[in-house]
C-alpha cells in the first residue's frame, strides 16, 4: 500500500498525530494508499519551514529561481507516464485525458512562470517637480495554496509555479481524494534542487489543514480553488487577517448555440465541453441554450454523439469518460437526475450505471452521461453546480433571450458562444457576465490571459501578469529631487 506523507522542510514525515486518510481509486472503490491526516501541529511546521527559506529564496536571483523552476518542469516531463497514469488512478478520469491535458499543462506552468519572471516590468510616475515614483513588486512570505480533485496536478503547479517564482515559499494542500501526483511532485522537486521549505505539502482534510492554513496568522496570502460554499468558508476564515485571497470557485456556464453556427462544429465542441473529465470542470458548459430554428437538428446530432462515448475504465486509451470522484459524488449527481424529473425534465439518454462493465470495475462510480431537456431555467437543476457528466439543452428565439438565460445564474465563470456572425459574437461576450467568453471554441487556454470568475464564481484574476501581480505585494517608493 502507498503511504501519503507530508512534505516539509525537504523531509518527508508523517503527521504529528500519526492519523491517515485512505485513498480510494474510483474506478474499482478500492483503497489505494493511506494518506497523511494532518492538522494545525503540521501546518504550523510546514509554515515554519517555509519561511525559514523565504530570506534566502527572495534573494535567490530571479534567473536562478527560473533555471531550478524549469528543470522541475523537465523533471515532470520526464515522468510523463507515470503522472499521467497515477493522474488517472486517482481521480478517474481518462488517461487519455490526464496524458492531453493535465500533465502537460503542469509542465506549460512551470515553463511559463519560469520565463515570465524574467521579463517583468515595472511602473515608473516622473511628477512635475522631477520626483520619481516607482513601483517595487515583492514577494509576500508564505502563500497557502489550496487545490481541488478535479485536476490535480494541473491546478496544484497553477498556483506553486507563480508563488514560487515570484520569490515566495508555500505551503499546498492538495485534495485528500487526490494526493498521488502531489506527492510524486515533491520528490521530483527535492531532485530538481529546489531548496529545502520553498515547497511545503501538507496533505489532510479541509476542516483540518485546510482551515489551519487559511487562518494561519503568518500565511499572508491564499489562492483557493475549489467549491463555492468552502469559498466562503476561506474567505470568512482570511478576511479578519486582511490576507490577499484568490478564489476560483464553481460554475454553472452556459454554451449558447445560434442557428448561423457552423452546427457540425458547434456539437462537435460541446461534446467535450459537456463531458471532458466527467463533467468535473469548474469551466464546463453544463447548460446548453440553443436557438430554436436549430433546436431539434441539434439536439438529434448531440445526442447521437452522446450515446458514442465510451464510457468505463479510466486506464483503458480508448474511455471517454472514466469514473467519478466519489461514491458520495456519484450519488450527489445521480440525484440531481431523478430531481430533473421532479421538475418536469425530460433525461433523453443517460443518467445511470452504464450496462456490461467488467467485475473489476463493479465497485466504482461510473454514470451515463446524461442530456436533459424540459427544464426551467429557474429550477434547481439547471441553478446548482451539479459537476458532473450532466447538461440540459434549453431553446431560445433571440440573442436577448439566450443572454438573459445564460446570465440568470449566481455564477459567472465562463461561457461559449457558436455563431458565424462576427458582430453578434462581440455583442453577446460584452453582454454575458463571465469571467471568460470562448467564441467558436471551448477550454482554449492562453496562460497570458486574466482568469477567474464573476459573482459568485469568484474574486480576484490569476493567469499571466495578474498572477504575478496577486502573488506579490506594490510597494511606491517616491524619490525627492
Ligand atoms: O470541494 P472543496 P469538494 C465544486 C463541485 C463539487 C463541490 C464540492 O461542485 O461538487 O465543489 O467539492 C479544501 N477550508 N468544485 O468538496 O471542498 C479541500 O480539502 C480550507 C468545483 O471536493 O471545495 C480541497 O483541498 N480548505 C471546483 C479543496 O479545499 C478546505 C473543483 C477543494 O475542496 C475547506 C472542486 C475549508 N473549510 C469542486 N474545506 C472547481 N471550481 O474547479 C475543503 N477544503
């Protein structure tokens, strides 16, 4: 059995309490490794370590905190295999998946940041009398790092790669459902040379390390992602301290189809966008409006794609879509199923155990990918981040209607939009209150670009220079002459 342990100070070690977690692969619901518990004791330790390091990391020259940040990303390269596959292990999803997307944009991370330090620039406000005001971009001390299950390592080195090459150390705590690629990151880090307590991992649950860190008083800084109630739960524990807080929390977004779209493409693209990763992306297009002279041609097409993904095991290449994270998950989707009948929805495929899975897989969480149509746009399942393999399709007679729709939400995060008309594509992503409008296209990601969510999708911009920014502190230094 794999032993999880926390990674401090360049050591690993096991909780104080000598308490663990078990790990459970959720394509068989068999326990997989045991996991560090860890509470405030570790965290305090792990915070400790960090800024012990943080006097010399922050005068490590910027070339030399980019050469170690690039050859951790190499190391990463490297084991490409083995993170795409403990990827998959651990969350379920598809290694297809894990080896397109998750494990080589943990490498992009690393590269990106590595690079973006070493061409900063700063502002400079020359005033009448000659004084200059200058502006010094430092690094904080310790960043809290806080990552979810759905995409691990993508999401854990999203937030240590801009920390870290700011000058800051950190102390992460990843999922406790997903602690496998953490882990094997850490090693990857001693072995690229990183300094002992500039990455600190702590692994254990959110109550415990994550609340001990958040509230921690010498941890200025939090970037969490993760779900929009725990959001308020971090931003309640860090706003008292005054910490910097990012928050990229849950969606609910809309993929608004019209009737000039190129269709073959517009069901092409929302296949992925419905179902990548089991639906648990923050930035799926999980409600699905369509103008209605293309309604039912549409919905003919989706629907036969639909019925074609392969669902089943995460380890074979050919799965489209794996298992869910949880038993408890599985069962907070399913539910929302039986409720779109409830309310009145018609589920026109899926939405239950796919049939003739091997015994090997009997024990995990597998469900039919599910199209719903029939809904209100104000019920329960077309308002709630259901974070799964599940989307309705809603029709719409004009681009006031699809807007008007698409923004009834409490989440802003992102929206996809399918049109050939340019001018309607501009005034559509003008009037659409996200954080990120895709036209013609779903999850292309520009590092450079600003991301995060409007209203209750979150606070605050990472990405690029907004990431820099968020993990450093302007400080104005105004010279007399
Ligand atoms: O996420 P949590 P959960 C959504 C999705 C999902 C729901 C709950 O709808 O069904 O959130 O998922 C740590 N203080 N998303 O419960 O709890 C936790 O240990 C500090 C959307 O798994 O938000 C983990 O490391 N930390 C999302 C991280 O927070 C706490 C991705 C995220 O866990 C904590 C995941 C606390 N009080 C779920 N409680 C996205 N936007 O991508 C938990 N944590």
């Amino acid at each position: 059995m794999r032993r999880v342990l926390n990674f401090i100070g360049g050591e690993f070690c096991p909780p104080a309490s000598g308490k663990t977690l078990a790990d459970v692969d959720p394509a068989t619901g068999e326990v997989i490794a045991e996991i560090a518990d860890s509470d405030r004791e570790d965290v305090d330790a792990a915070v400790s370590a960090a800024a012990r390091a943080f006097p010399s990391w922050r005068r490590t020259s910027a070339e030399e905190r980019s050469k170690l940040l690039m050859r951790l990303a190499d190391l990463v390269e490297e084991n490409f295999d083995e993170l795409a596959s403990l990827e998959s292990l651990d969350n379920g999803k598809p290694v297809s998946l894990a080896r397109r997307i998750d494990v080589p944009r943990a490498v992009r991370n690393f590269r990106f940041f590595a690079t973006a330090i070493l061409h900063t620039e700063t502002k400079c406000h020359p005033m009448d009398d000659g004084s200059l005001n200058y502006t010094l971009r430092q690094p904080l001390g310790v960043a809290g790092l806080i990552s979810p299950w759905n995409l691990p390592l993508y999401l854990l080195t999203w937030k240590i790669a801009p920390a870290v090459a700011s000058g800051n150390c950190c102390v992460a705590k990843p999922s406790e459902l997903t602690p496998l690629t953490a882990n094997r990151l850490a090693e990857l880090a001693r072995e690229a040379g990183i300094p002992p307590g500039v990455i600190n991992i702590v692994h254990g649950r959110g109550a415990g390390a994550g609340r001990a860190l958040t509230s921690h008083p010498e941890v200025p800084l939090i970037s969490f992602t993760g779900g929009t109630q725990t959001g308020k739960d971090v931003m309640a524990l860090a706003g008292p301290l005054f910490k910097k807080v990012s928050l990229e929390l849950g969606g609910k977004n809309p993929n608004i189809v019209f009737g000039d779209a190129d269709l073959e493409e517009a069901v092409a693209g929302s296949i992925p966008s419905s179902f990548a990763n089991q639906g648990e992306i923050c930035l799926c297009g999980s409600r699905i409006f369509v103008e209605r002279t293309i309604y039912d041609e549409f919905l003919r097409r989706f629907l036969d794609r639909t019925k074609r993904l392969k669902v089943g095991d995460p380890q074979d290449p050919a799965t489209d879509v794996g298992a869910l994270i949880s038993e408890a998950h599985l069962e907070k989707v399913s539910g929302y199923v039986a409720l779109a009948r409830q309310e009145g929805g018609e589920v026109l495929c899926g939405g239950g155990r796919p049939a003739g899975l091997p015994d090997r897989l009997r024990g995990g969480y597998y469900l039919e990918p599910a199209v719903i149509s029939g809904l209100a746009c104000s019920g329960r399942v077309m308002q709630e981040e259901i974070f799964g393999p599940v989307v309705t399709v809603t029709p719409f007679d004009s681009p006031e209607e699809a807007v008007a729709q698409a923004n009834g939400s409490r989440y802003g995060l992102s929206a996809s939009v399918w049109t050939r008309d340019l001018g309607k594509a501009h005034r559509v992503a003008a009037a659409l209150e996200s954080g990120t409008v895709w036209v013609n296209t779903w999850l292309t990601r520009d590092l450079r670009v600003p991301f995060g969510g409007m209203k209750d999708s979150g606070v605050g911009r990472e990405g690029g220079f907004d990431s820099l920014d968020f993990f450093t502190e302007a400080k104005n230094v105004c010279v007399k002459l």
